[in-house]
C-alpha cells in the first residue's frame, strides 16, 4: 500500500536507494563531528549518529517494495492488462 502511494507520487527505487546511501554518509559524518566535539557534548553527537544510522536499512527495504511495485506494474503493462 505504501509503495503504491510512493509510486503514484514518482517516488522510484532508486531514488530511496540513494537516499539510503545518503543516510549513510550523513552517519559516517555525523560520527567523525562527534569525535571532534568536546566531551561534554560528545554524548549527544553519538547518540544522533546513532539515530541517523538506523535510517539505512528501513530506506533500503522501502526502496525494494517500491522495485517490486515498479515490476509487478511492468508486468501487468506488457501482459496487456
């Protein structure tokens, strides 16, 4: 249902797979800034990398759905239904 949504909106696979790599390094960066801050504030920058960091996968899966949404569509297209 999501990924009919997204599709109907021109959300496409690979647009969520980039933004998944994307989330990726926006972690990778978050956590390098956390080492330079002080230790006062070190805990909080860890603790927002961490968050960042669990965007990856759930954009991954979603960008999977909405492959699957794009070649059950195609099927259906070239069947002639």
């Amino acid at each position: 249902m999501l990924e009919h949504a997204l599709h109907r909106a021109g959300v496409r696979s690979t647009h969520v797979h980039l933004v998944s790599m994307g989330a990726v390094g926006l972690c990778i960066g978050l956590w390098i800034r956390a080492k330079t801050v002080d230790q006062q504030e070190r805990g909080n920058a860890e603790r927002r990398a961490l968050f960042v960091g669990l965007w990856p996968p759930t954009l991954w899966l979603i960008g999977d759905s909405l492959r699957r949404e794009e070649l059950r569509l195609g099927r259906r297209l070239t069947s002639g239904d």
